[in-house]
C-alpha cells in the first residue's frame, strides 16, 4: 500500500444515475486515492428491478473499466438488493467488502446513492465505524422541514444507522449537486477529446438529460470535496439536527455540512485535465483514414452525392460523425479535397492532408505559403505529393495518395477522388467519405479491407470507373 495515498471505497449507482460515471472516471483518475472497491448501491425504480439494476450497474462499471484500460474487474462487489427500511440486512460482497477493509485501516467511503450497503456494514459490526470516513450526497437543506431527496428517501432507515455511529460523516446535500452545473456546449468541447470523454458526453445527452442546455453534475461533487476541500464551505452541525425523522441519539456528535460550494470552475478544469490524462495512460492512439470531404461545399449535386437536402444539414452530421469516433488525441489521414478549411477547428483528431485536386487548385505558386496557412488554422501538417504509412501501423507498407491512377505497384493503396469507383479495387481502398457513411474509417476497418485486397495484384483495368 502507498502510504501517501488514501484508502477509497466508491459506492455507485452509474447504472441508472449517468453523471455518477463522471465521478467514478475523476476517482479513477485522482492519483491520491487508492482504489480498494467499487461496491454497487441499490436502486429502485418502476421500470426496473433491484437485481436488473444491480446487473446494469455493474456493467456500466465494467464498460467504463475497458475504456480506461483497467482490467481488474474484481474490484466491483454486489451490494444490497434490498433496503434496511424493508428490514433488508442480509451480507452481500459489497458489505462484507465494507467489513473487511474497514477492519484493518481507515477507510473513505464515497457514497453517491443510497447509504444501504455502509449501514448494513456498520449494523453487522459496529466497531468498524470508528474507521470509516463518509461523504455522501443526500439530504435537502438543513432549513427545510423535509429531507426527501432521492438518496435519503430510497433507504431513511440506513441514513440514521450511520448518523448514529461512531462513522465520520460529510453530508453533501442535493441542493449543492443542482450548484454544480456545466453546459453541453461546454462540456462537449472539454470532454469529446477521446473516445472516453466521447462515451460520456454521449450517455448524459441521452433524450433524459437534453431537457435544458445545461447538465446538473450532482455526483462530481463527491469526489471534488475529496480532491480539494477548499472549494466547497463546510459548517459541522450537531448530528441530532439532522434526525428529523428519528428518535434523537444521546451521542454527543458532529458532522460536516456543506452548505455553499465557491466554483465549478476550478472543479471542472482539474476533471478536464485528469480525464484527458487518465484516458491518455491506458488507451492507444487510433488512426483513421477519409477523403473527399469537402466541408461546407455549397454545389448541389455535391450535397445530393452526400445523401442530405442542404449544405448546412450536410456540414453538421458529418462533423458531428468525425467527432464521434475520432478522439483528440487520435491520428487523421485525409487524403484530399478537404472542403473549408476554417472546419479544422471544429474537428477532433491531429488531421495530415494529402492535397488533392482542390488543394492543388488552391494553393497558389507558393506550396510552403499554402501549407503554412493550412498549419496555422491547425492541421498537422500538408503533403503536396502522396505518402508511404509508416509500416508500424499496419505492419507493412502503404501508399496514400488521392488520385487511384497515382498508386504505387505492389503496396495496398489507400485512395479517393472518385466517388462513383467502388470502395474496393485490387490495387487499393477507396476512403472517399460518401462510400463511409461520411465518417472517418478506423484502423480497424481499414485492416479488414486490406486483408480483403492485399492478396490480389494491380491491374490497370482497376482504374476504369
């Protein structure tokens, strides 16, 4: 154990609540904690049951696991699929998780739904609470008469077991989640920077979420009061205030409030960076190949080519297709006619143009000057002539140029220009964007292809259309 870290348990419901993966991605991420269980809260809803729940729940855990390249599963325990107000206190491997770990070292214990699995811990052996550090979204303001928010009202019974030890408790109430707020347009361009940041921006916008501009991070605030305390003002109250709905306790103890938070800002920026380096640790580069993209292209027929009624409809599903599967960090080989070079700026990725017969067309008498402005609107860089792949990418060589009647003899041929040539030919692959679904190809895809292609030999009939 790394002493200079400290003991985490994450107690999650990211099955049904979708920002509680943002917090379990910024736990993931934090290089103080050391991450000794994930253990699955318990939900009810209508439309679903505890255990279907609880199945969800650790398959979202699971997914997020693969995305960040993280391969211990056995770090996620079953939690309860009852509730201690139902008379529920049966031992589950989350429970007896809490147990065991909280028997030998203190521990903190991040709850973001109800607090069933921790009271049923505490209730099966009480002396483990002097251990235990809880901090907890639940509850509405102390001022008001009723607590009923969703994470208190789920299981009142397991609040008060864990008020009424001997446990440390931070009590976030939900009205300082609502506090916590950032926009979609925002969050789209701080997050969509891999496919990580991709899958999470993509399950908050979800139809469920879109109801305003503006999403309600309530769960990120768990993990930013551990981060940095000092972003949020703490007040300690008497625990016996906070048991309206309970017999008082005799014990003579406090708990930390959180009653106002200073700035999101700071919260979210720190997220941002420890997202982007999380997701850079684990998850490799991708590449990925298109062509003939011709953003912003007003000609009709060109938009009528592409499937859509209007250049600006056109404009936007294909960025919004670029950026659902390129990351920030990944590798673009566009191989010409790229369309309005303003789009760069908007799109993800470190894009390589091979100039294509737009290119040439546009670039004046000076080729550097050309790719020079190119650079500065931020491409990685421009290639006048076609290019060989680098042979680690795909374990041999290939030729990448724009034109199919400029490809090299005995190397697959990646290739565009011509929309109505078939996607595949025996000298090469066409990647022109209107044979792709008008979304870049992976390096995955283009292995398929290439397996497909690479046993044949180049022939000259291949050039006719």
């Amino acid at each position: 154990m790394n002493k200079n870290k400290r003991n985490i348990i994450i107690d999650i419901d990211c099955g049904n609540t979708f920002e509680d993966d943002f917090a379990l991605c910024y736990a993931l991420a934090e290089p103080t904690f050391e991450i000794k269980a994930i253990t699955l809260s318990p939900y009810k809803s209508k439309n679903i049951n505890i255990r279907d729940a609880q199945i969800e729940n650790a398959l979202e855990v699971h997914r997020l696991f693969r995305y960040v390249g993280l391969k211990n599963y056995q770090l996620c325990y079953e939690g309860s699929q009852g509730f201690c107000d139902n008379l529920y206190f049966d031992k589950t491997p989350a429970v007896e998780k809490i147990i065991e770990l909280s028997k030998k070292q203190e521990i903190t214990i991040a709850c973001f739904g109800a607090l069933t699995n921790v009271a049923i811990a505490i209730n099966s052996n009480p002396q483990i609470a002097k251990n235990i550090n809880v901090v907890w979204i639940g509850l509405r303001h102390f001022f008001h008469q009723e607590f009923n928010d969703l994470n208190y009202s789920l299981d009142k019974k397991a609040f008060e077991i864990v008020a009424k030890s001997g446990a440390n408790i931070t009590i976030i109430p939900s009205y300082i989640g609502k506090l916590f707020s950032v926009s979609f347009d925002k969050m789209h361009e701080d997050i969509c920077i891999n496919k990580l940041g991709n899958y999470l921006y993509q399950r908050l916008e979800m139809e469920a979420y879109r109801k305003t501009d503006f999403c309600k991070l309530y769960s990120l605030n768990v993990i930013g009061y551990l981060v940095n305390q000092e972003n949020y003002y703490v007040k300690s109250l008497p625990v016996n205030s906070l048991l309206k709905d309970f017999p008082k306790t005799s014990i003579n103890k406090l708990v930390n409030y959180v009653y106002d938070l200073k700035s999101t800002e700071s919260i979210w920026k720190d997220f941002v960076k420890k997202l982007e380096k999380l997701s850079n640790n684990f998850m490799p580069t991708n590449y990925f190949f298109i062509s003939d993209t011709h953003f912003n292209d007003p000609r009709k027929y060109k938009i009528k080519q592409f499937g859509y009624t209007s250049r600006e409809e056109m404009l936007e599903e294909m960025i919004k297709n670029w950026n659902s599967v390129v990351s920030k960090k990944d590798i673009v080989y566009h191989l010409g006619d790229f369309g309005d070079y303003n789009i760069i700026k908007r799109l993800n990725g470190k894009i390589y143009l091979i100039c294509g017969n737009h290119e040439i067309l546009k670039k004046g008498q000076s080729f550097e000057d050309f790719r020079k402005k190119l650079k500065d609107l931020g491409f990685a860089d421009v290639y006048q002539e076609g290019l060989i792949l680098d042979k680690k990418v795909f374990g041999q060589e290939i030729y990448m140029n724009h034109y199919p009647s400029k490809t090299k003899e005995g190397m697959v041929n990646f290739f565009g220009h011509v929309h109505t040539l078939k996607p595949l030919k025996r000298m090469g692959i066409n990647v022109a964007a209107n044979y792709h679904k008008n979304t870049p190809i992976s390096k995955k895809d283009m292995k398929f292809f290439i397996k497909f292609v690479s046993d044949n030999t180049y022939s000259k009939e291949d050039f006719s259309e």
